[in-house]
C-alpha cells in the first residue's frame, strides 16, 4: 500500500467511526427521550397532606430537573430551587422521610404552589 493509499483508507476510516458513533448517539438521545416520557408515569404526585407537610427551604429536600434532551441537574439551595421551578423541565422533588426517600413528580400547578412556599 502507498502513502497516498493509506491516507485515503485512514480518512475513509475515520469516517465511517463518526458515522458511527454519530449514529449511536442518535440512538442513545432517542434512549434518553423514550425514558423521559415514561418518567412521567413513574412517579406518584404529592397528595394535599405531603404538600404541606414537606419543609421546602430544607436543603435536605432537593429538585431533581430533567431536561428534555437528558442532562440532569438538582437544587438544594432556595434560590436555586426557584430557578429550576421556573424552568420548562421535568421536576422530581425528593424528600427524605424518616425510612426511606420520598420521590415526587412535580406537576406544573405544584410548580407554582412550591415558589410560592419558597
């Protein structure tokens, strides 16, 4: 093989590998949105008694924001919890309680009630 030829078979390998890996990054960002919209379904709403009886400015109880297209981010801090409430994302609100962690998704109604216990 001449110089020339392996340049033009490196070339023509590096990009079948970003056509790859491009492809499997489509397909693990599809992964990704296909789990969002579960999440949704996965998780019980917080009824009247929890609401109320959960300490919102506690750092203890964290936001959890799922983005749409998949980075996670948390709050644990007031204004930061604020931020992310005023955001599009899906919100998880954690909360330990005295056995276990308590794990509730926030609906948008639920958003605006939180701020305004903030």
């Amino acid at each position: 093989m001449t110089p020339g030829e392996c340049e033009r078979w490196d070339e023509a390998q590096s990009a079948r590998l970003q056509e790859q890996r491009a492809a499997w990054e489509r397909r693990e960002q599809e992964r990704v949105t296909d789990q969002l919209a579960g999440v949704r379904l996965a998780f019980r709403r917080f009824d009247a008694e929890s609401f109320t009886a959960c300490p919102w400015r506690s750092p203890r109880v964290a936001l959890i924001a799922i983005a749409a297209d998949g980075p996670v981010t948390f709050a644990c801090a007031v204004q930061e919890k604020r931020d992310l409430l005023r955001s599009e994302y899906i919100i998880l609100a954690a909360w330990p309680g005295e056995w276990s962690q308590h794990v509730f998704l926030l609906s948008d109604q639920d958003k605006v009630a939180v701020l305004t216990a903030l």
